[in-house]
C-alpha cells in the first residue's frame, strides 16, 4: 500500500522552538484551566453518584478496576511518550506504533475477558464477571486513540486537549448520572470511562486528521519501542502500587470497607491530578526540547514544583484539617468512615505530586531504563506497606502507605536528579515556604476550631476557612512571602507570543 501523504507540520515541532516557554506557559495555564472545569465535573459527579449510589456498588466497580487498571499501562506500551520525547519522527513510524497499539488493545480486550470469571471467584462476587467483560472495551478503546492524543500533545495543542476532554467528561457523566437515576445502580459507575474514553477515541481522530497506514518494514521503530517498553513496565508498576491497596482491602475486608476506602482515595487523587495531569502534560514535551540544555530544564523544573507547591500546598492543607466535615456535607452521612482514611491519605498528597514530578525528568531525558529501575526499589515497599496496615483496617492501610511514601522520598528525588544540576537542597528551597505556610494554616484552623467549638458542619467549615484563611492573610506580612508569589507573575508576561 503507498505510503499516505500527511501535511509536513503533523508531526513537526520546529515551529515550537521560536517561542517554547510561550507555548510551555500558555499551555500549563489553559491545562489548569481545564483540568480545573474536569475537577469540577468530576466533583458533582462524585457527590450526586455517592448519593444515589450506596459503598457496595463503588467497591464492587472498584474491584474490576483495580485489576483491569494494571493493563492500561500495555495498552499504550509507552509509545506516546516515545512519539511526544523523539527529536525526530514520520509518518512511517508513527504508523507502525499506532498498529503496535490496536494490537495490544484487542489482546488486552481477550485476555480481560477471559480474566472475568477469576476475578468473581477471587473476591467471591458474582457480579464482578460482568462488570469485567463490559469494562474490557476500553484496552481497545484506547489503542485506537493513543497515537493521535500522542500528535496533540507533541505538536502541544493543549485548546484542543481542553476542548476534548471537558466534552467527553461531560458527556460520560452526563450518561452516568441518569443510569443511576433510573435505577441502574453499579452499572452507571461502569458506563462513565466507557463514554467518556470512546467519545475521547472520536474527537481525537477528527481533531488531529492523521490517517494511519498499514505498518512497513523498515520503519525504524525499534529504539522507540524499547523506549516505550520500559515506560509501559514502569507504568505497570505504578498501576500496581495504585490497585494494590484496593485489591488487598477488596480481599481482605469485602466489598463495603473497600468503598469507603476507594472513595476516600479517588478523593484525595482528584486535586493530586488535577496538578499532576495538566503540569505533566506541559512539562514532558517542552523539557523533551530542552535534553541539550540540562541548566534550563532544571531552572524549569524548579519553578514548575515551585508553582505546584504553592498551589497545592493551601489544597491539601485544609483538606487535611476538614475532612470529617467536607465528607459528609459532600458525601453524606453514611461516608463518615471515610473521613479519617482520607486525612490518612492526604498526609503523603504533595509526596504524590513529587513522586510524578519525577516521571517527568525521566522521560523527558529518555530515561526510561532507570525510571524502571527505580519503581522496581520503590514498588515492593508500597506494596508490603499496604499488607502491614490491613490487620488494622482501611485507616491502617491509609496511615502506613503514607508514611512509606513520605519515607522513601528523599531518596526517590536524589535517585532522579542523578545526571542533572537538580540538588535536593535546590527542591528543599522550592518547597520550605509554602509547606511551612500550609502547616501554620493547619495549626491556625485547628487552634480556632478548638477555640469556638462551633456546632454543626456549616459552622465548623467556616470556623476553619476562616482560621486557615488567617494564617496566609498574616504569612502576606512577610517579605520573603510576598516576593516569592510576585515572583510567578514574571510567568504572565508568557502568555503574550514573541514576535
């Protein structure tokens, strides 16, 4: 078959170049923005399904995904990063990788399916078959779309990102929320990423209009696959340091506790990926531009967690100090057990983002081998982490999975900044003000909580908005305070195009 002819800027980046940190910042400002709006899409889909929807049906879904979660790692194979992180690339290759792709998404497909009737034995669940056989759809889903999402991000076509995702978002909880309503209990849980991912697979083909080809001898693929297998075997890793604590909960305890424990942690990773997702998008495509120039992909990276640190910080620090009442005014009375794993949970929240941050050097840096290596350390010290907690309940499992995490992180960082001019001491100064500031906060809304012992959850939300809102009114006194915020607004003037 002839080779299609693609137009030459599909897959060219040189027209970045002129103007990168416009383009880095630009992007990173429409991304929050939209990850913002899928943050709140995501929250009233949250809250209206909790209502409707009891912890047996969530912790039921939550069994098949915390399996069907560890194939999504071969269903891109890490051949989007391999397509975004290349200096240079063409049609012929990216052809030969989006093959790679549906081929592993029907096997992916077959082999869930087969998987189903185990996994109703293993928990002791029925239901669990037929949730598994529907939820198998998506590894093929998502190797039709890999490759084209893959174009956008590397050409950085974050609008159409946005514009995408809040879309299929929308419309998959849209679905979702009347399935619930007409009764159809664990099922509208199911139908959500299954919409949402096959209405991604749609807007991706019309948005990028990249035509495969069959694949072609010759095409040159191999280092890009190998790349893109030590990405994928790093990502299996970390889907099973993510579905560890949901299977071992699941087993152990049922499907009850492992709702309240889902739920409590799928919570706690809404505002983790609403940073994560929108900063890595941005970062990994323009530090992949930057692997000759080691100084500005540090000086980049450290503003980049500069901003996060300065953001999130404030998030998770008051998220830590009202989780009892956020949850039931959210959730309802009846997830006031997941309150306290919550905050469990929120304690190791910025190791998260940290933790991710160090994706990004890896595979910005093509790095892909020690990435590996290093989740090959960390992940059986996750996983023995969740064991030791669970003879204690699901806020056994939350407190020790934390504190292993917050444990290992000075070594995880120092192990990721091997090779570049980034010191642990360089990220200690990132991050000493707007930790220090959130933990004051914390203190401040505890200290005026305790003071005014205010009565039901109104009052009490507002006794501590207004106790951690005080602590930063008063840290803006500050002078070091002060210049480090003003500082960011340097990254406004990026939002206008060099000339």
């Amino acid at each position: 078959m002839p080779t299609q002819e693609q137009p030459v800027d599909v897959l060219s980046t040189d027209h970045l170049q002129a103007d990168l940190k416009g383009h880095s910042v630009r992007g990173g400002f429409l991304t929050i923005g939209s990850q913002g709006t899928q943050y709140l899409i995501a929250f009233v889909s949250t809250v209206v399904l909790a209502r409707i929807l009891t912890p047996t049906d969530f912790g039921l879904v939550a069994m098949v995904v915390a399996i069907t979660g560890l194939g999504q790692a071969f269903a891109d194979l890490g051949l989007s990063e391999a397509t975004i992180q290349s200096q240079e690339i063409n049609h012929n290759q990216v052809s030969t990788l989006f093959w790679i792709n549906v081929g592993i998404g029907a096997v992916l497909t077959v082999i869930t399916i087969c998987l189903a009737p185990v996994l109703a034995w293993f928990y002791k669940q029925p239901s669990v078959e037929k949730i598994t056989f529907v939820f198998s759809l998506t590894f093929l889903i998502c190797g039709l779309r890999v490759q084209h999402e893959a174009i956008l991000r590397r050409q950085m076509r974050f609008s159409a990102l946005a514009f995408r995702d809040i879309l299929s978002l929308s419309l998959g909880v849209t679905v979702s929320i009347l399935m619930a309503l007409k009764g159809a209990r664990y099922w509208a849980l199911v139908a959500q990423p299954l919409t949402t991912n096959f209405i991604q697979l749609v807007l991706s083909w019309l948005l990028v209009k990249w035509i495969p080809s069959l694949p072609r001898r010759g095409a040159k693929v191999r280092s890009m696959i190998t790349f893109g297998g030590n990405v994928a075997a790093s990502y299996l890793i970390m889907n099973v340091n993510r579905s560890a604590g949901n299977t071992l909960v699941g087993w152990y305890s049922g499907a009850g506790p492992l709702g309240l424990y889902s739920r409590a942690y799928n919570l706690l990773m809404l505002p983790v990926r609403q940073l994560s997702a929108p900063a890595g998008s941005v970062v990994i495509p323009a530090f992949s531009r930057l692997q000759d120039s080691p100084e500005r992909l540090a000086r980049h990276y450290l503003r980049a967690i500069g901003l996060i640190a300065w953001i999130g910080t404030p998030v998770f620090g008051f998220l830590f100090v009202a989780a009892e009442p956020l949850i039931t005014l959210v959730l309802g009375a009846k997830w006031e057990e997941a309150a306290p794993v919550f905050q469990l949970l929120v304690i190791s929240a910025l190791g998260h983002l940290l933790f991710e941050s160090a994706l990004w050097l890896f595979i910005s840096r093509g790095e892909s081998r020690r990435l590996l290596q290093l989740l090959m350390i960390v992940s059986p010290i996750i996983i023995c982490s969740f064991a030791i907690g669970l003879p204690f309940g699901i806020k056994g499992v939350a407190l020790s999975s934390s504190l292993a995490l917050i444990g290992m992180l000075p070594w995880i960082m120092s192990f990721s900044f091997r090779g570049t001019p980034l010191t642990l001491r360089g990220l200690g100064r990132a991050l000493l003000l707007p930790v220090v500031l959130s933990l004051f906060g914390i203190s401040l809304a505890m200290f005026a909580q305790h003071l005014f012992k205010p009565v039901g959850i109104q009052m009490e939300l507002s006794v501590l908005v207004l106790g951690f809102a005080s602590a930063y009114l008063l840290a803006a006194l500050i002078p070091a305070v002060r210049n480090e915020v003003a500082s960011f607004r340097d990254l406004l003037s990026a939002f206008k195009p060099s000339s």
